[in-house]
C-alpha cells in the first residue's frame, strides 16, 4: 500500500490542477486503477465511498440492521485516530497552502499538489525499504551526517536518506512536468528541504465515520486527508516488507528502486462533504444498486468502488 500511495503521489496527482490527491476523487481512482488500488470520496452532503481489491464488503449500516450470517446487529466501531509523525520544518514559497496527508503505523505520506507552481512530495518508509548502495542515474550524498542520495532532472529533484531512527526518507521537489522548461536549484532545495525532516508529531487525523462491519482479518492500515474529505484502507496482510523489489523507470528515465510490501486484500473507505468533484465520474456511467442505509448506491464499471 506503501509504494502504490507513494507512486499516486509522485507520478500521477503532482501533474494535475486539482484531482483530490489522496484517494478523493471517483475519476482518479477509476483511471489509475491498474496501478493503484484506490477509493475516494465525492458528494452533495456526504457521499461515502468503498473500494476494494478482491470479494465484497460492506459499508456501515444502521446499528439495528442485521448482516446476513453475522447474527446479532453490528455495533459502529470507532476509527483509531492516527498520529502524522512527518514534520518538514523548512519549506521554498509557492507550495500549495494545504498539504494531503497520510498517516498510519508504517504510512507517512505529505503531499504538496502541483497547482500553478511547484509540487513536493515527501514519505517515511521502513528501515528495510531499500539498503544504502547508490542506484544507477543517482549520486552519493549526505543529510545531516547519514546516507543519502540524488538525482536531479529537469523538471524536478528526488533525495532518499536514512533517518536517526533507521527508517527512510524519501522527498520529490519539482516544477512543472516532465519535458517543461528545465528549472534551476532544484537540487540545493530539496536538500535543504531534507535537512529539516524529522520524525515529530505534527497533527492526529481522526474519521467522522464510524465502521460497523470488516471481512475477517482486516486491520486498519493507515487514514488520509485532503481539502475536506477523509478516507481508511484496511487490509488483511502484514504490511511487512516482501523478498521482493519493485524495480522500474520514471516516465523521464530515472531508475526507481523500492520495497514491495505484503498487502492482502485491502479496502478502502472516504467521505467529504460538500459539493464534490466536479470531474468525478457521472453516476450515469454507474451500475445502479439497491439502496444502503435508505440512500442511492452506485457500483463503478469496472466493479472495484462503490458509492454512495
């Protein structure tokens, strides 16, 4: 879940005006869909959304409403309010004024969108995400005394360092998009960006939901926010980091290496209130369902997100 945020973050949302970064937004979750399992959250007073990677599930239903083989009536659980322990202390001028967040016990996500000037995306990830070697097109550097290093293009700069604490981190500063004018000085702020992350407590996200039903086995993974709207993923996997590598090239060349991650099968759920996307897909291009909780439900072609 990690790296597919991460991915959505760094080399897909940075590029659009306003698509509702963190998983709030029906249309950016049915696009990216073979890259990233997403949901989002749109609407005219609240509109609920789930999403989910493999079988069904259910959204919260009224404390009376018995589940079918569940046997008594399902009692809302709160959502675990969780801790955003990423803190930039520095920051260049012309970022947007409110940052996405993503934040849960291995998740650590800032993401500044792309509006009319710069973009900055910044993670923590486990001590196991990758191992101190130079990747090829990246070159050795140092932040605040540990193991790091860079690789400037030219539309944007990438830096991975490793924290006190042993974990990573990982910032993308960039101006405009891949094949744009080249920018100068992205390198020097992306360091001076790095030199002042750290690992404080900087606010705690809490839900204004309530869950009444999970498959077996799921846990709360990590919690989102974005312009207003709220979102969970849960999943039944460790979370732990896998044997494996997810290993490729940037759409401008640069080698990425990270960690693959044991996920499951993971669900996904959001709110926001307001008026919603006015991009969002159209309910007319929705499956049509049976009412939940007495109000409209929509199940998405392609059969991974349903709204509400």
């Amino acid at each position: 879940m990690n790296d597919r945020l991460t991915d959505a973050f760094a080399e897909g949302e940075r590029h659009t005006p306003d698509p509702v970064e963190v998983l709030a937004g029906v249309h950016a979750g049915i696009r990216r869909r073979r890259r990233h399992r997403r949901y989002a959250a749109s609407g005219a007073a609240g509109i609920a959304v789930l999403a989910l990677t493999a079988g069904i599930a259910l959204l919260p239903t009224d404390p009376g409403d018995s589940l079918p083989g569940s046997g008594p009536p399902a009692v809302a659980q709160e959502v675990p309010p969780q801790e955003c322990r990423l803190y930039l202390d520095w920051l260049p001028e012309g970022l947007a004024e409110q940052p996405a967040r993503t934040c849960g016990p291995q998740t650590q996500i800032v993401f500044y969108s792309l509006v009319d000037g710069p973009y900055l995306s910044a993670s923590i990830h486990p001590p196991r995400w990758r191992d101190r070697s130079v990747s090829p097109g990246w070159t050795a550097t140092e932040v605040n005394g540990g193991f790091g290093q860079i690789a400037t293009l030219p539309t944007r700069s990438f830096v991975q360092f490793v924290l006190p604490s042993g974990r990573w981190a990982e910032l993308e500063y960039g101006h405009g998009r891949p094949g744009d004018t080249a920018q100068s000085g992205l390198d020097d702020t992306v360091l001076r960006i790095a030199r002042g992350v750290s690992e404080q407590t900087t606010e705690t996200l809490r839900t204004p939901f309530a869950l009444s039903y999970l498959p077996a086995g799921q846990h709360l993974a990590h919690m989102w926010t974005r312009n207003g709207a709220t979102g969970v993923s849960y999943q039944d996997g460790s979370g732990e980091i896998t044997g494996d590598r997810i290993e490729g090239t940037t759409e401008d060349g640069l080698h990425i290496d990270r960690a693959r991650t044991d996920d499951g099968t993971s669900y996904g759920i959001g709110w926001a209130p307001g008026a919603g996307d006015p991009h969002a897909v159209p309910l007319t291009e929705m499956t049509r369902l049976p009412d939940i909780q007495g109000r409209p439900a929509h199940l998405t072609r392609h059969g991974d997100t349903l709204v509400i």
